[in-house]
C-alpha cells in the first residue's frame, strides 16, 4: 500500500532568519520549537528514516508558519521563490520520497498566482499551502481571487492551514497564561480549533 502525509513542515534556518521578529509574534521562539529547528530543516536524514520505519512511501513537504506570508507585497516574492528553489534542491534526487507545497507570497496574490504555476512547471510541486487570513484578511476577499484562479487552471489543490492570529487576538485571548503557554494555545490547541 503507498502512504503519503501530508502537512510535513519544514523551516530552513537560513530563510526563517529572514523574517522580523516581531511578524512572528513569538512563533518559533519557544524552548520546544528552538529544539525542533534541526529536525524541520532535516529532509534526507532522520525523516527518511522515520518515512522508512513507519511505512510512510511518501511526504508533501510545505513550509511553517514563519514564511513570506509575514513579509510585504515587495519583499515576499523573492522570499517564496527562494524558499521553493531551496525546497526543490533539498529533494533532487528523492523524488520518488518527497514532493512539496509550493510556498506563496499571498501578500502579493498576482506575484503568487505565478510563483504557484512556476513551481507547479518547473519543480513539479503538487499544489499550494497557504494560510488562512493574510494582512488580517481572510482568504474569501477578493484580492486573493488570483491565487485559487490559478490553481484551478493547473488543476492543483490549495491545501488552506491556520495561520498566526492577529496580534491583538493573541493579546486579548492568550496573553498572561502561566507557563508562558500563550502563543502554542493560540495556534496549535485552541485557537485553531
């Protein structure tokens, strides 16, 4: 039987770096994630071995939250087709093992809508993973049309992952938590439940 996962992060520390702190809201900067860094960056080492202990034939790899989503509509397009160049070198000869989500500017839809056909064309990615609110604005504005356009013209699947919420969410909902567990129950319990 063939299994393929879906939603396997990865994060390149040389392209998380690029991101401002203060767009990341504290996302990333946990002692947990600070430890998981190594293994989000790992594609070919102990993640194929774990593919291989556990059956797994193949991962769609797709980039974490901390990515051109959070840069402006100048800076997030060289961002993501950087990222999604680094992706594909990073699984250049595991073909048959890995395949990923392109990584979309969607601060810039139209830049987006290409960056999702050139990595469809040229690095044969299955589709895309965006977030779901960009610029506080949630995926059925019409400034995002571009992006799905493109995608049902390549006949590509959008996979639609939770995002950071808006800072002043996270304030008023998750801020003061002990154990400064505020920011994972904004996004990995309840907020995105």
């Amino acid at each position: 039987m063939r299994i393929v996962t879906l939603e396997e992060h990865i994060s390149f520390p040389e392209m998380a770096n690029k991101i401002p702190k203060e767009a990341l809201g504290g996302f990333g900067q946990s002692e947990r994630m600070l430890q998981l860094i190594p293994k989000l960056a790992d594609i070919t080492g102990d993640r194929l071995k774990s593919m291989d202990a556990n059956g797994i034939t193949m991962q769609v790899l797709s980039v974490d939250s901390a990515g051109a989503n959070l840069l402006n509509d100048m800076k997030g397009p060289a961002f993501a087709r950087e990222y999604n160049d680094l992706i594909a070198g990073h699984i250049a000869g595991f073909e048959d093992r890995f395949t990923a989500f392109a990584h979309l500017p969607t601060t810039a839809p139209l830049a987006a809508a290409d960056e999702l056909e050139r990595a469809v064309k040229e690095h044969h990615f299955r589709g895309a993973m965006i977030r779901g609110m960009t610029e506080n604005l949630f995926l059925d504005h019409k400034k995002f049309a571009p992006i799905f356009e493109r995608a049902e013209k390549l006949g590509v699947p959008i996979y639609l992952h939770p995002g950071l919420p808006p800072k002043e969410v996270a304030d008023i909902y998750y801020s003061g938590l002990p154990n400064h567990s505020g920011m994972a129950e904004a996004i990995a319990c309840y907020g995105w439940g």
